[in-house]
C-alpha cells in the first residue's frame, strides 16, 4: 500500500553497547498442533505486551524464518538489564509460560513436539556496523534509527571505529 521512504546508504545510529536476543522455536512434529501453535501464539502475545509497554526496554524486532519448521524474532534491547528484568517479571506472560514448561517437564509431560531456543549477546560498541542501501529503517537501524552514512564512515573499518559519548565499558 504504502511505501517505507527508502534514504540511500544509511547506517544504524546505536551509541554504546547493542543488547541483541534471538529467540524461536522448532516443529519437530508437524502433525501435533496442539503442542506447537499455543508456543507459536504465546510468543506473538509476549512481543504485543512488550509492544504495548515501551518502558519495558525492546526497541525494536524482526520475526524471521529459518525453515519450514524454524521461527523466530530477533529482538533489540535497552539493556541486558531491562531483558532480564521482563523475563523474570512475574507479572509478565513470559514468566507465566516459562512456569507451565517448566512444571510439564518436571511431570515428564513434555513430548518433545516443539523445540525453544534463545541465544543472548551483549555486542559493545566498536564491535558492530551496519548498512544499508537503498532499505527503509530495518533491524539494527529500525531499533535504534538511521543516518546517512557518512555520519558513521563510508567504509566497514570507520563504522566499527565509530565511538560515541555514551559507550560503557
């Protein structure tokens, strides 16, 4: 319908560490439905509480595939403090869902239909760079917004040199 605008070369505008947490699932079983749709379900109501909460600290997701039977968001935080604080939240879904797996698996009722996975990075500053050519804001950028690239260096090695006022050691 409508267009993003598209800017030329841009590159993300994140100043200091970047919180990165990739996060999904895997069919194993197509045919048990019933086991892996309400995993599918719960992840799309987490990223809505999430989305309805910005002080909650994601900044930005991209839900991806990997397969047929991989999906999963890669998901940009404040703070690795912020993630962990919303994981262990006890008022959140997360630590609602986490406490039914973890009860089914201590009952040995976990049939292994539907695999979970995370993987959590705390990327510091000087370690990460980006670009894009001709993208709207995507990503890194989307997360945490987008400049022309002459700002942060036309070439890979000045984008990963690039230090900011407010990187943390």
């Amino acid at each position: 319908m409508f267009a993003k605008p598209v800017l030329g070369r841009t590159t993300a505008e994140a100043e200091g560490d970047v919180v990165v947490l990739l996060i999904g699932m895997r069919i194993n079983h197509f045919w048990a439905v019933h086991q892996w749709l309400p995993v599918m379900l719960a992840m799309f109501r987490m990223l809505g509480e999430l989305a309805r909460d910005g002080d909650r600290g994601l900044l930005g997701r991209v839900l991806l595939t990997a397969s047929p039977r991989t999906y999963y968001v890669v998901q940009y935080w404040e703070s690795k403090e912020k993630l962990y604080a919303y994981a262990a939240s006890p008022d959140m879904f997360h630590h609602r869902v986490w406490g039914i797996i973890n009860r089914k698996e201590r009952a040995g009722k976990v049939r292994g239909h539907v695999g979970l996975w995370h993987e959590a990075y705390v990327v510091p500053e000087g370690s990460y760079e980006s670009i894009y050519a001709d993208m709207p804001a995507f990503g890194l950028a989307a997360a945490h917004g987008q400049v022309p690239v002459e700002r942060r260096g036309r070439y890979a090695k000045d984008r990963f040199a690039h230090k900011s006022g407010s990187a943390t050691s």
